[in-house]
C-alpha cells in the first residue's frame, strides 16, 4: 500500500526515473511567457508546450499552462492533454496521405478560388490567410507556404476517411466521431485534437515515420 512505498522510499529502496528535463522546462516556461507577454494586445494569456525526443519518445517537457496556482487563467487545467482544434499544422498529415496514395512534392494543386462540396446547400469556399490567390502550386510549395485551398483539395483528393486513418497511425487518438462528422475543413485544423498527440505526430516526422515510447 502507500505507507509501504513511502516506507520503501524512506530506507532508499525505491528509485524514480523521470524522463522529464528540469533545466528545459524551465527554460520552455519563460520562453513562453516571454511569448505571451508579446500577445497581451491580442488577448491571448496562456500557454502550452510539448517537447519530444523524437529518437526515443521520450517527454522531456510538458507545460500545461504559464502559472499553474494562476486561477485567472484557469491554471491548474492541463491544455497539453484537452482538445483543441490544431489549425494549420494538421496540414502535413493530410498531404502525407496523399503521398502514402502515390503523389509526390512535385503534384500540382491550382490554389484559386474553388468551391468545394459540403454536403449541405451550403458550399465549402475556403480562403488563404492572405485573402489572396497564387494560382498553380506544387505540394512542396503549397505546404511550405501554408495555402489553404490546396490542402483542402489534398484532402478531398486523398478521402477523408484516409487522412483520419493516417492520423490515427501516426499518434492521433481522437478524431473518432465519425466520417459524417468531418469534412474537408478538417484539413485546415478543423478537428479537436490534444497538443500531446500533435506533437508525437511532428515526433514520428522527425524519426523517419516511426512512433516509439507512446
């Protein structure tokens, strides 16, 4: 029970092992800070980090909000672990497929204006951040550039059932409601996700498209 392991630890019978790195975190925290400091303008008040070892899996630093004993910006909730829809960073999964299907950097998406089928009698027309149009656009460029339109045809391209079962494989555990509950906005961020997944997914990138330690 619990006054045998405390006991255990007592005598120094029981040794823990964390792979959490106390220096990192902390530098992680104040750079965060630093960060939020910078959006005060914007509204924005917290923060969550996540950093890997893609190598191992190993989680050397989780930071679930700036001031955990802060109640005003709900401190003590862990953002790390809570869904949230992750926005353009789900874009690489979407164009990942698509290669898994046969498509290469070099595939050619026209990023103008382009109406998409929503299922309903309202359609899908997605814009790009910039409110602009590039015209032709090869995959490597459309990524690099973080276009919109070319990663919601990505999608419609690859399926969305496919994209969802990529994401699942590579450490995506939510997603789950259905194919009928997503739709081509999903690859513009457009599902909830936990910021621990995503970065297990960017972990799994960086290791060659192997997942190890989750």
């Amino acid at each position: 029970g619990a006054e045998a392991a405390a006991e255990l630890v007592n005598r120094g019978g029981l040794k823990i092992y964390t792979t959490l790195d106390l220096a990192l975190d902390d530098q992680i925290r104040a750079i965060a800070n630093r960060q939020i400091a910078t959006l005060q303008n914007k509204k924005v008040n917290n923060a969550s980090v996540v950093v890997i070892k893609p190598e191992t899996g190993e989680l050397l630093s989780m930071l679930g909000s700036l001031d955990y004993y802060n109640d005003g910006i709900d401190g003590k909730f862990n953002v790390a672990t809570a869904l949230r829809q992750p926005g353009s960073s789900f874009k690489p999964i979407t164009y990942i497929e698509l290669l898994r299907q046969g498509g290469s950097a070099a595939t050619l998406f026209w990023d103008t204006r382009t109406t998409f089928p929503s299922g309903s009698d309202i359609p899908y027309i997605p814009e790009n951040y910039d409110r602009k149009y590039h015209g032709p656009s090869r995959m490597r460029e459309s990524l690099a550039r973080s276009y919109n339109i070319p990663a919601v045809e990505a999608m419609q391209r690859a399926g969305i059932g496919n994209v969802l079962r990529m994401a699942h494989k590579l450490g995506i555990t939510d997603l789950d409601r259905g194919l009928e509950f997503y739709g081509l906005a999903l690859s513009l961020g457009g599902g909830e996700v936990k910021l621990l997944d995503m970065a297990y997914v960017y972990s799994t990138f960086a290791n060659g498209g192997s997942m190890v330690g989750v």
